[in-house]
C-alpha cells in the first residue's frame, strides 16, 4: 500500500509485471547519485535568494544569527525524524509514523497538510520567478513567466522518474557552484577593499560599523524569523528522500547529519560576504541581494549569471515540491484520502492525474500577481502560508516523537541514532515555534496570513470527519497498522 512521498512496498518497487487489476506502484529509478544532489539542493532554496533581502533590511547584520538559530532548531526536528524512520524500516515518510503513533486523523491531516505545503511554495516559486524575469524585462507582464514556468514544470515531470532526477541534479549543481563561487568573489572583494561605483566599500567592518550588528533594535531581530522561516521550508526532504536510498541506516543519519555544514555554509557564510560587500542599508528588500550585490558593484554581467543561477533555483524548488505533491496525492489516493482518478499511473509509471492536479493549483500564483502592488508583496503572503504550514509538520514529526519515547521506550534504547537532547529539546523547539508565531503577529502583512491559515484545517477537519466514517477508510488503516506491526516485530527479533 501507498502512502506519503514515494510510499511504497519496496519489493514491488521496480515489478512492472503485475495484472493490471492490481494497485500501481511507482518505479525506483532515483541513483544514489541523484538523491545526494537532491539532499544537497533542497538546503538552498527561493527563501534565501529571494527572502534574504527582506530578513537583511528588517534584522540588519542580526539575520545572520536569525538563520543559524532557525538551522539549529530545526535539525533536533530532523533527528527527531531520523530515529523516528529508523525505528520501523516500513516506515516511508512522516505521515506513516504520525498515523502509527498518533493515530489516522494525524496520517490524513500531515499528508494533504504536506501536500498544502508544497503547493503554496511552489506558488512562492513561481511569483518569484516572475520578479527575477524582471530584471531582465521590466516591462513584461507577470504572468506570462508564471504561467510559461507552470507549463514547463508539468513538461519536466511528466517524463520518468529518471528525468526529473536529472534535472534536478543538475539545478542542485548550479546553486552549488554558484553560492560556492559567490562566497570565494566576495571574499576577494572584502580582502582588496573593493569600491562599488556608489563609494560603498567592502569590509568585513560593514557588519558592525552602522548601529552595530542589532541596528534596528529586538523587534527589527524577531521581524527577520517572519521570512527567514520559509528559507528552510522542505528541510525534511533530506530525511525522506534519504529513506528511500539502498542503505537508509548509513545515508539517513549521513544526510541529517550534513544540515549543520549547509546551514553554515549556504546561509551564514554567504550573508555574511554578502553584508561585508554591500552595507546592509543599501541592500533592497524587494530584490535579491544575491544578484544586487554584484551590481551594486559594477559587475553588470555577473549579476545577469547571478539571476539566472537564483531563476534556476526557484525553478528547482518549484519542480521538487511539484513531483513531491504528486506522489503525495498518490499515495493517499490510494489510501482511500483522495479521489482515485488520481492514484493511476501512466505507462511511463508517473502519476500523470496527481502532477496535473497540482500543477492546476499553481495558477492561484496568476491571481496573486495581479491583486498585489508587488512581487514580494505576494511573496511575503504565500510564504508566511507556507512557513505556518510547514511548521504543523514540524510539530507533528515532535509530537510522533515523544509518543514514540513513552510507548516504545525500548526501541529508542536500541536506536544508533538517537536524537539529542530527546523530550527536553522537542519541547525547546516547540516553545521555540510558539515564540515564531508570535514573531508573525508584529507586522500587518505576516498577521494577515496568520489569520487565514487556520481555514485550511477547518476544511481538513470537515473532510476528515466525512472519510472517517467509512467503512472501507477503516480497514484500509488497519491494514496499513498491520504491515508495520509485522515489520516491527520483525525487527525487534
């Protein structure tokens, strides 16, 4: 049975063989080689190409420890996962323990949450990229890139599995080398003391010489969480896609592991050059201050490479939440959680329906654009959505997991990789999101995306109260309790 992101029995994985009466199953063509790029690429996302420059004009200097409190807190989330998944190898994604530990209302409540997540940032993807199509052609209009990225990425998925894994192996490479190289200019920027044709000098002193590294005081410090929250948006990915590798006991805690070093190097290293280059005062909130930080130097041509390289991040972003969606309403398609149109799979093994039906929903991006005064106007609304969103996922993976330590206190014991901290960090890290929440109430664009975010749960608790009384729903779940009481038990001898 299928549930969550690629939720499937893996060995009938790669059986094409099967009578077409039975249910579909996914094909596993993602290498090893992919997946790591995948990890990798996900740790850089639209958040901080385009959100940044807002973080910088409210935090100042300040954001930089904004984005390393955020990475902190979230990789106890990640361990937390990381022992969750190794505990049960039948598990797949999170919605499978969240349904195990917590009961089916949380497995039907974290998977069409997570599919919810995705949509709306892949919204943000796409309104982003119609601001970084701008800088090239101020005049065109928003939605003709919008809508030409929307048509692209049902053409970049409806391919094999195979393809998208190339493509998205080769996006994750651009960002690398591209942030990589960014850090090492910038680096010769501040050592030779560059002048940018405006008399601004680089200078690792531009971090502390204008009001100091809080320069705009506590409140200007918590307004940098609002969007530098969404920065790390699609962070479990690492986890999940990792599950899915030959050896999860090896690749899992590996990638998990890694998230501190991309937080330090994507984050932390490249605001900083970023910042010692440009004064932060002169760095734009509603542009990218990775492109803005080469043209306020003069380099006219590197800008032009810099917007390509941040267009083709979006771009990645937006493909990896569109065939993570698909899957995502595949598999609960086939639990019963979705219409079953949308749980059949064309001859090339894609779900063809699940990638039409979310890429239907990224043309609320279009209704976006034209309400707004601005592209990060937009931006600022759908991404506030999505943080909230993402961090009910995050707070049912911490949830599962202090069930997991009361009811199942043996397993933990024989865990190799144990979350740090355990209970006493879940709840640091809960107090933690309620701190970010109150973070969203300080200013008029984030409280009024905070005030209509809980309509999605309304509408997910109406719908849930509906399925429940399903027969069918019902033996479905205990099915699905069944395989992994048999795969624990298995495990345990």
């Amino acid at each position: 049975m299928t549930r969550g992101i690629l939720r499937v029995r893996p060995r009938e994985y790669t059986d094409l063989t099967k009578p077409s009466g039975e249910d579909p199953h996914l094909s596993r063509q993602l290498s090893n080689r992919h997946i790591q790029l995948i990890a990798i690429g996900g740790a850089i996302g639209t958040g901080l190409f385009m959100g940044s420059g807002k973080t910088i004009s409210l935090a100042g200097p300040s954001v930089i420890f904004v984005y390393m409190i955020i990475g902190f807190m979230l990789f106890f989330v990640m361990r937390a996962m990381g022992e969750l998944l190794l505990s049960n190898m039948a598990y797949k994604s999170f919605s499978d323990f969240a349904a195990d530990l917590l009961g089916p209302w949380a497995g039907f409540f974290t998977g069409w949450t997570y599919w919810f997540c995705w949509i709306v940032t892949g919204i943000a993807d796409v309104i982003a990229i119609s601001g970084y199509f701008k800088y090239w052609w101020p005049g065109l209009a928003a939605w003709i890139p919008a809508l030409l990225t929307i048509a692209a990425l049902l053409l970049l998925n409806l391919p094999t599995v195979r393809a998208f894994g190339e493509t998205e192996f080769w996006f994750a490479l651009i960002k690398i080398v591209a942030i990589v190289s960014l850090i090492i200019v910038g680096i010769v920027m501040v050592v030779s003391g560059f002048t940018a044709p405006n008399g601004a000098t680089s200078g690792i002193d531009n971090l502390w010489n204008d009001g100091g590294m809080f320069p705009t005081g506590f409140m200007g410090f918590v307004a940098g969480f609002q969007i530098a929250v969404f920065a790390f948006v699609g962070i479990e990915l690492v986890g999940t896609t990792a599950a899915e590798a030959k050896d999860p006991e090896k690749n899992l805690p590996k990638a998990i592991n890694s998230i501190p070093i991309r937080v330090l190097l994507f984050y932390v290293v490249a605001l900083t050059v970023i910042i010692a280059v440009t004064p932060w005062r002169e760095i734009s909130a509603d542009k990218s201050p990775f492109v803005a930080m080469f043209t306020l130097a003069g380099l006219g041509i590197a800008a032009s490479v810099i917007n390509f390289v941040v267009l083709t991040s979006a771009a990645s972003s937006a493909n990896s939440g569109i065939y993570s969606t698909s899957r995502m309403v595949f598999g609960l398609a086939q639990e019963g959680d979705a219409p079953r149109a949308l749980g059949k799979l064309n001859s090339r093994k894609v779900p063809a329906n699940a990638l039409m039906f979310s890429c239907i929903f990224l043309l609320a991006s279009l209704i976006l654009l034209f309400s707004g005064d601005s592209v990060i106007e937009a931006f600022t609304v759908v991404t506030t959505i999505s943080a909230l969103l993402f961090m009910f996922v995050w707070t049912i993976i911490l949830a599962s997991y202090m069930v997991y330590r009361k009811r199942r206190p043996h397993l933990h014991e024989a865990s190799k990789f144990k979350m740090p901290g355990g209970i006493v960090m879940c709840w640091v890290v809960l107090a933690f999101f309620v701190f970010i929440l109150w973070a969203l109430t300080t200013k008029d664009d984030t409280l009024q995306a905070l005030v209509v975010t809980p309509i999605w749960f309304v509408v997910l608790g109406i719908a849930w109260a509906i399925i429940r009384r399903r027969p069918a729903h019902r033996a479905r779940y205990d099915a699905f309790k069944s395989e992994l009481d048999a795969s624990r038990q298995n495990g345990e001898k």
